[in-house]
C-alpha cells in the first residue's frame, strides 16, 4: 500500500490514479485548502474515489496527531510526498505559510515515515533548488546553496533533512527535482493553465522578462513516469531531476497555446519578478538509467491541457 501525500493536487492526482490503475492499494492525504479554487481538487478526488483500492483523509500534514493516527491504520509500505504550498510568487507575500508546510509538515511526514518502517520514502523537490546557477544543464551534482525564494529555500531545506533521516534512522529517501510540470488537471496559478483561460477571455496576461524565459517543461504523464520508477527503486538517499530532453522558450510555448485555441494571446511585456530564474534545463541522465524516457513533445501536451480545459470548463 502506497501512502500519497497532496492526493487532491495536480501532480498528487495523477500519481495516486496511476497506482490504483496498476492494482496498488492508495490512501490519499490533502487538507483540500483554498490556495486555488476546492472545486477543481474536488473533482480531482471524485475520479479516485471511482476506485475501490482508493481510501481518503481530509487531513493537513502539520497535525502530527492525525497523521500518526493514518499511519498506524494505513500501514504504508511507501509513501509518496507530494503535499507542499506550491508557488514561487506567492511565497513573497505569505512565508509563514511554506514554512509551515514544507518544512513542519515535511517533519511530522519524516517522522511517521521513520515509526512505521516504510521501504521507501519519495518526496518533491523542485527545480528551482538550483537558484542562481548558471551552467546548463542542471545537475543533481551542482550546488544548490543560492535559493532565489523562499519556497526554493524550503525545498532544499527538505533535501537536506530527508538526508539526516537516512543516515540516522536509515529511513531509504529519495528526492525529485521536478522541471515545470504542466498537462491536463494543473493548477490556475501555472503558466499554461493562466494564458489559455486569459486568451479564451480575450484578456491580457503579464509576460516576465520581456518574454525572454527558458523552462524544461515537462508532460505531467512523463512526471508520473518518473515518480513510479523512483518508489519502485529504493535507495538509501539519492535526488533525482525528472525533466524533458528539451528547453522551449515561454514565447514559444505561448504560440503553441495561441495554435491550439486559435486565437492570440495579448501580452503585457514585464521585468523579471522577484525570486524567477531565466532559465532552466535539466541533466536527466541519472533517472534514465532507471528506465525514464520522457515520452511527450510540448505540441501535444498543450493540446491535450487545452482539450481539457474546453472539457472541464465547457468552453
């Protein structure tokens, strides 16, 4: 049985739908909080409910109660860390709010984790752990000590204490360093999520750095790929980067949104924002060698987000 933290979330939803369609028994966890709109998670959780292996707690990880009561009811054999307060804007305004999350959160999860005797401890990361670093591509071996915000700087703070935890109590944790995940079922605070509804409301959208950004953006189906492999090969301690093969321009990205909605986006042309990085690319040869193979080309993803928001939005 397989524990899913952030079962409600974007990446969370698809990672616990992807164990119960290969016969594994799923307990999911989310707090269903109101960072963006209850009603998507919502519906996110009526598709795993469609699944009889699947059972649900309303539960926030910051109370260590709660999740110790999951954890000697459930059992887990792994667990899949997915639960975080998502958003590198957001983490200007309200701070507390990451450090609660990532980091009280990510402990009380340790915590259980270490009790119960799990096989396999996998939680996210992000790419935006390697802050100011300028030599591409990103490698799990670069330094990552120059968080450009603050929900970079929980992220790497959690890299950090899942190693203590290996080493100490012999918890075996493995990190994944995630590359702008985007496909149907995202969050409304991503990119691709913000400009399609934008350009559908013939509305402007503000475009940072002048439009001069480079992302390794990755189909959410090759993350979950990724996210298998990895709880599939426990390791005593090990980070992963999980991207795609490829950096594609936000310009670029945008005309493939404009392509698919065929319509065109109207753009307010802005300065880099606080706590943004330009670009980012990722070295994936080390999860490659368990198998990994990003298999989608951003034409097609945006086509298939883009087909699912008419769908889910009816529009």
């Amino acid at each position: 049985m397989v524990l899913v933290t952030g079962a409600a979330g974007f990446i969370g939803f698809h990672v616990a739908r992807a164990l119960l369609e290969r016969g594994e028994r799923v307990v999911g966890i989310d707090s269903v909080n109101n960072y963006y709109d209850p009603a998507l998670k919502e519906a996110r959780l009526r598709i795993l409910h469609e699944h009889d292996a699947f059972a649900f707690e309303r539960l926030d990880i910051c109370d260590y109660d709660g999740l110790a009561r999951v954890f000697g009811n459930a059992a887990p054999e792994k667990v899949c860390h997915l639960a975080a307060q998502a958003g590198v804007r957001y983490s200007l305004t309200d701070p507390f709010v990451y450090q609660k999350s990532n980091n009280e959160g990510f402990l009380n999860l340790l915590e259980c984790a270490r009790h119960a005797r799990v096989s396999n401890f996998v939680f996210a990361s992000t790419s935006s752990v390697y802050g100011a670093n300028t030599k591409m591509p990103f490698s799990e071996a670069d330094r990552t000590d120059t968080p450009m915000s603050l929900y970079a700087a929980t992220k790497k703070a959690n890299e950090v204490t899942a190693h203590a935890y290996s080493r100490l109590f012999g918890v075996p944790c493995s990190g994944l360093r995630f590359f702008t995940v985007y496909g149907p079922w995202g969050r409304p605070d991503m990119a691709l999520f913000i400009f399609t509804k934008a350009i559908l409301e013939g509305k402007p959208v503000d475009v940072f750095n002048f439009g001069k950004m480079k992302r390794n953006f990755t189909y959410v189906d090759d993350i979950v790929q990724g996210v298998l492999l990895v709880l599939d090969t426990p390791r005593p301690y090990e980070i992963y980067n999980i991207g795609n093969d490829r950096t594609v321009g936000l310009l670029d990205f945008v005309r493939e949104i404009e392509h698919c909605l065929d319509a065109r986006a109207a753009m307010n042309m802005l300065p880099m924002q606080p706590g943004d990085i330009a670009a980012t690319e990722a070295d994936i040869r080390k999860i490659r060698a368990l198998g990994y193979a990003p298999a989608t080309n951003v034409d097609a993803g945006v086509r298939e987000f883009v087909n699912w928001y008419r769908q889910h939005y009816h529009c």
